[in-house]
C-alpha cells in the first residue's frame, strides 16, 4: 500500500492501522539500540499521520521504561493517553540502573519506586495500570515494586509478569534476602476487592514465596498462569502440595504454562506415593492449553500431570528432553498415553502393567500437539496423541514421521521448524509418504531462508520477506501437500544485549521468555519465542486485542 492510498484512508481507519502496528512492534528491541516506539515514528511521517496519532489515545498507553531519569517520553505517552488504562513495562537493565552499582539493590529499588512516582504524579495513576511488566537483577527491587503496587487498589490491573535474572555469583544470598524481605511485606496478588480483574499472573525465575506461604497462596482466581522454576536452591521451588493449593485457588484456569528446565539438580529424587498423588489432584475443567518443561526433573512433570486433571485440554506444547537418561521419562510418556482409564485419571500407572482395556491418553481432545525442536523421546509422544490435528516438529520429528507415517493417522496441519537435524529432502519425502495415510493439508514451513526455499521448491516469489512474514502457495511443484506457507524465522533473532557495549552478543537468555497462548500457538513458536510467554509479541497481541 504506498502513501497515497494510506493518505485517502478515513481518519479511523488509519487510526486503527497505526494502533495495529503499534502492538505488532512491541518485543524485543536490536542490540545496541534503544526502544524507539512505533507511534514516535509515525508522528514524524507527515502532518497528516500527525495528527492522526496524536488524536489516538490507544496509541500512547504502553509506558515502556528502560532507562534513568528524565522520563520525558513516558510524561508524553500519559498526556496523550486520556483516561484510558495504562500497560506499564519497567526494564531494569545495564542501561536503566546506570551509573548504579550492579550489586547495590537498595539504590536500584529507589530508582524503580521513583520512576512508579513519576508515573503517577504525570497523570498514570494506579488506579488506571491494566497491566505490569517487571524486569530486574535486584530481588530487592522486586519486593519494593511488589509491595509498592500492592498496598493500594489497582482496580483495573488484569496481568502481571515478574522476571528475576539472578547475579550467578550471589544467587543464593540474593535469593535469602530477597525471600525474607518479601515475607515481611505481607503482600499479596490474591484475588480481592483490591484487585477484582487480576486474571493473568506470571512468576519468572521467582522462588515459590512469591506465589504461596505457609499459611495461603497468593495468586488466586486467574484463567493464565505461568510459573518458570529458578536455578536457585532447593527451597525455592514448590512441593507438590503446594502447587495444588495455587491451581486449586484457580479453578477457571484455562492456561497453564510450567517451565523446570533451570531447577536445581538437588531437586530431582523427589517422589511421591500415588496416594499422595490422589490427595493432591485438582479438577480444571477450563484448561485448554498446557506447557510443560519438564527438563531433568521427568519425575516431577509426571506427578504433576498426575494431579493437574484436565480432560479438556486442546493444545499441548512439551519438551522432555534432558541431556542425561532418564528413566522417569519412560513413564511420563506412557502416562501421556494411557494415563487416563474409563475418563478417569489415575494415580499410577505401573510400568509392568499389561492391562490396557479403557485406557487412553490423559488429554482425550488434544487437538495442538508441539515437540517443537525436541532431538530425542517424540516417538513415545506421538504414539501417545493419535487423534492430533495438528502438529508442530522440528529435524527429529521429520524424521520419526518419514519412518513411521502411520503416527499421527489424523493430523493434516504441520508445521515444520527448519533445523540441523532433518533438511530439504527429509520434509519431501515425508510429504509423499504421509500420502499413503493421510495426505497434507497444510503445511507450514518455518525457515531463516525463505528465498532460498524458494528457490529449491521451484516457486516464483517477490522481494525479500520480512521476519514473520508468510506466503501462500497452492499445491506447490514437488511438494504433495494442498497448501504450502513459508514463514520467515530467526532461530537467534537480534535481542537486544544487557551491556550497550555488547555488538555482537549472542542470544541473551534474558529475553528468551517461553510462554503459551492458545490463539498465538504456532505463530509465536516459529517466531523464535517460545511458549509463555513473558511478554513478547505473541503475548502482547492478546492482552491487546
């Protein structure tokens, strides 16, 4: 569309195209380069695009912070806003505590309090936040924000996400101090008068004080929770008691994402009888979509499949895989697949048990099955779903599926992210070999490459596609499948580094959130996100929709 189409466009039409855009540039910003929003650019186009912009409220409610004071920008985005609710993101990173001292959590905490002040005194009162995002290697200021937006009403908040990227060096004082400090607070995020709208809480790399105590939880009444494990001590992560008690206090829950790759090695002999197992169990009729990372700890993934009791469950995204053997993984996935017996989920399933009559898999309207880039164990998985629809892999699931075409008998969506394992000809031939099952219907290819993919598949195309970009093709030279979509993707996209001084920087585990959202479940994979989300772009389109 070139600018004078954009220019004969009604006022709210191009309104709605800018606020659109706005949310779709959220995310992740280049290393080396500050935030620079998309609305700051689009006042700069014409006078027109101008005064369009600024008429729009909608454009100016993201209040994103990621450096010192003045927050001249932050002062602007709030006049503009009107008295519409605000989304307030704080990233306390190298370039935002600056010339504060790394370890000096106490001044940092000062300064995140004062840039909340500041928002309230331009005019972004609490009472007004929708949502907020907290990022930061100080646990200390992490408890002071909590306790700060705690202690008072906020009426119209719905999401909170709290990341901790603890200093390796001192993780575990850090860790002590910042647990105790926080018990002093006595705050909480359970649903209340204070809070009534709260449905969408994630705890990134926090230990569980922040979601439950010894005497109640403290998150209470959501539809989407995400809990990634810190890589702390032993104490910081839940027992399975109390991570019933936090899914008990939410039984509307709909999405559900557990991440335990980063957990504490000490922590993975734990192990509970099945009767424990029954005592703990929980009944969520309302979850669709579950994410679960088991890492090394498969014992622990089992039992929690064992208590979380969701039979409605449409979209599964799971990694098991761990670089050491594991032989509690064997009986997660044969859990997966006839844990569920008459409709009823067990307790147990013993491994030495032939029996097999009423038994099926623990998500019987499984729909979405994602093994993403998983280099071992699909198989089982697959065995485990045979009514899936569709299906997300990467090199090893391409070729579990050209050797066993018969997995899967139902799906006809795939989609593929491009990897080393498998290459061009291992998705041929198992587009051919699905032929003599059930054919493709749909494939989504995900690659870093799209014009050279082109180039292969014998497909004329124009221009270069940009990252998340897609094209359609119908039944494509070479390829048995109805309908082929090219997906631009990055495997390690640019994000921005911690250190300004950064040019080169690798993938920064920093922003390498995953997270889930059902509406999002392919397109945020392929972008290279993950599932559940801390915040990026998948995220962010839901929470503005």
């Amino acid at each position: 569309m070139n600018m004078r189409v954009m220019n004969d466009l009604p006022p709210e039409v191009l309104s709605r195209i800018f606020v659109l855009g706005e949310g779709m540039q959220r995310g992740s910003r280049a290393i080396r380069l500050p935030y620079v929003g998309f609305q700051d650019l689009v006042v700069q186009v014409c006078r027109r695009w101008r005064e369009v912009a600024i008429s729009t409220p909608e454009l100016w409610t993201y209040i994103f912070i990621s450096s010192p004071p003045p927050h001249l920008c932050a002062e602007r985005y709030i006049s503009r806003s009107g008295t519409l609710p605000l989304h307030i993101d704080l990233e306390m990173r190298t370039s935002f505590i600056k010339p504060i001292h790394p370890f000096h959590e106490s001044e940092q905490a000062e300064r995140a309090l004062e840039a909340l002040e500041f928002i309230e005194k331009s005019g972004g009162k609490r009472d007004r936040w929708r949502s907020l995002i907290i990022f930061s290697k100080a646990l200390f200021a992490i408890t002071s924000i909590y306790s700060f937006f705690t202690r008072r009403p906020t009426p119209a908040l719905q999401f909170v996400s709290i990341k901790w990227k603890a200093h390796d060096d001192i993780e575990t004082d850090q860790e002590e101090l910042g647990v105790q400090e926080f018990g002093l607070s006595e705050t909480t995020l359970a649903h209340g008068p204070e809070r009534p709208q709260l449905r969408h809480v994630e705890l990134n790399g926090l230990a569980k004080n922040f979601m439950c105590n010894d005497h109640s939880v403290l998150v209470s009444n959501l539809t989407r929770f995400t809990f990634i494990a810190p890589g702390t001590t032993l104490l910081s992560l839940p027992s399975y008691q109390q991570f019933s008690a936090v899914l008990a206090a939410s039984p509307q829950l709909e999405h559900l994402s557990v991440d335990m790759q980063a957990a504490h090695y000490g922590f993975m002999n734990i192990e509970s009888s099945p009767a424990d197992i029954g005592s703990f169990q929980v009944r969520l009729p309302l979850l669709r979509s579950f994410s679960l990372y088991t890492g090394h700890l498969h014992r622990w993934g089992l039992n929690l499949l064992q208590i979380v009791d969701a039979p409605g469950v449409q979209c599964l995204d799971i990694n098991t895989e761990h670089n050491l053997f594991a032989p509690d993984a064997i009986g997660l996935h044969q859990y997966l697949a006839k844990g569920r017996v008459n409709g009823v989920l067990q307790r147990h399933v013993p491994l030495d048990n032939n029996d097999t009559s009423g038994s099926g898999p623990i998500f019987p309207q499984l729909k979405h099955l994602s093994v993403q880039q998983m280099t071992r164990n699909v198989s089982p998985i697959f065995v485990a779903f045979p009514m899936v629809t569709h299906i997300t892999f990467g090199g090893l699931g391409a070729l579990t599926l050209c050797h066993h075409p018969e997995y899967l008998p139902n799906a006809s969506h795939f989609t593929y992210i491009d990897g080393a394992i498998a290459g061009f000809s291992a998705v041929l031939e198992l587009a051919t070999r699905r032929v003599e099952h059930r054919a493709i219907s749909t494939l989504v290819w995900c690659t870093g490459f799209p014009e050279d993919l082109r180039v292969r598949l014998g497909i004329e195309g124009d221009g270069i596609p940009s990252l998340g970009s897609e094209q359609h093709y119908r039944s494509p030279p070479g390829l048995q499948v109805d309908h082929l979509i090219i997906r631009k993707i990055t495997h390690a996209p640019p994000y921005r580094g911690d250190s300004d001084d950064e040019v080169l920087a690798a993938l920064d585990d920093e922003d390498n959130d995953p997270g889930f959202d059902i509406d999002e479940f392919v397109v945020a994979l392929t972008l290279g996100q993950g599932f559940l989300p801390s915040y990026n772009t998948h995220v962010v389109k839901e929470w503005y929709r």
